[in-house]
C-alpha cells in the first residue's frame, strides 16, 4: 500500500487593537450600537455587504493576491450586539479563485464596546488551508508571513475605515435622531431652569 504524504495545513493570524475617544454625545454609542444594519455597513465596505436575514450577513473582501494566486473570500457574518458591546463572527468562509481547496477555514472574531471615552474593539482573524499546488515550491513560512501579512492589511484596513466612517455616520446618526428625553430628566432640566 503506498505511504501518502502528510502534509500539515498553512496557518495563519492576525489580530488589531482599537481605542477610539468619542468626545460629543459618547453617551448615545450603546443606542448607536444597535442600528445593526447602520454600523455594520459603516465598519465594511457597503458595495460588498448583503443582509441575508437580521443579524447575518455576507460580505466579499476584496480580491487578494498571493503571489500568481488571485483569492476572492465570500464570508458569512453573524452579528450581535448585548449590553453596549457588537459582537461579529464568521459563520462560514467560501473561497473563490483557489479551485477545489476542501479544507480552507477561516475564523473572524471581532468586538465593539462602548466606554466612558468612546469606543474599543478587538478583532482576530486567522486562517488555515492546505498549500495549493501551484504553490508547493514556495517555502512555508514565506507563504505564512505573507498570509499573515494579508489578514493584518485586512484588519488595519477595517480599522482605518471605523475611525473614519464608522465616527463619521455616529455624528450623522446623531444629527438625524433627535435625543429622547426622559421624564426624569425632563423634570430635571425644568427645576434647574427655575433655580
């Protein structure tokens, strides 16, 4: 019986860090937060985000190069948000532009909370597959380092676009929805007005 070679998947991660001062109206981000659909379309590129059902989602990033490679990951998304904190998470991942790759695995595992000084969010992201052949002769840790180097450009990419759009649409959102008041802080309001 002939002795089939193992040959142990590629695996590779990154992760990024995010601390966001919200100096106006910091109180109104766990409200925010719950514009599911708004946020969501704020924190990924719109053009390439379909609402499957409330809650989930599937987004095409943007088609990657890696080395004569071209792939085109098509991932479900599951979103929820409890206590001021979104929760994102990969469901599945199909890859385009790999051909026939029976084992590819991605995990995303991302949050964003609100805090007194604004916003914070974690996202990890990370990936195994086998090596297709096309890229047998390439040394396995030069394609790791690449792969990581690929989901870092991900993640900081979604991170500049939070610090931009993602503020950016919170002042809107502000803008377009006026506060609610409460009768408490109404009844406030009116005994300080009459001091």
């Amino acid at each position: 019986m002939p002795c089939r070679e193992m040959v142990m998947p590629l695996a590779f991660c990154a992760s990024q860090r995010l601390d966001l001062p919200v100096n106006r109206q910091s109180e109104r981000l766990p409200d925010y937060l719950q514009q599911e659909d708004r946020v969501i379309a704020s924190l990924l590129d719109p053009r390439q985000l379909t609402r499957l059902a409330p809650g989930t989602y599937r987004y095409t990033v943007t088609t990657l190069q890696v080395f004569q490679l071209q792939v085109k990951p098509v991932v479900s998304l599951e979103i929820e948000t409890v206590d001021g904190t979104m929760h994102m998470r990969a469901l599945d991942c199909e890859l385009e532009g790999l051909g026939i790759v029976d084992d590819f695995n991605l995990t995303l595992e991302a949050s964003l909370s609100c805090n007194s000084k604004g916003l914070s969010g974690d996202a990890r992201l990370a990936v195994q597959v086998s090596q297709p052949p096309l890229l047998r002769l390439i040394p396995r840790r030069v394609l790791e380092s690449t792969g990581e180097s690929i989901l870092g450009g991900i993640l900081l990419g979604i991170k500049t676009r939070v610090g931009q759009q993602l503020i950016a649409d919170f002042k809107r959102w502000c803008r377009e929805s006026p506060t609610l008041v409460s009768p408490q802080q109404a009844s406030e309001k009116t005994a300080a007005m009459q001091s």
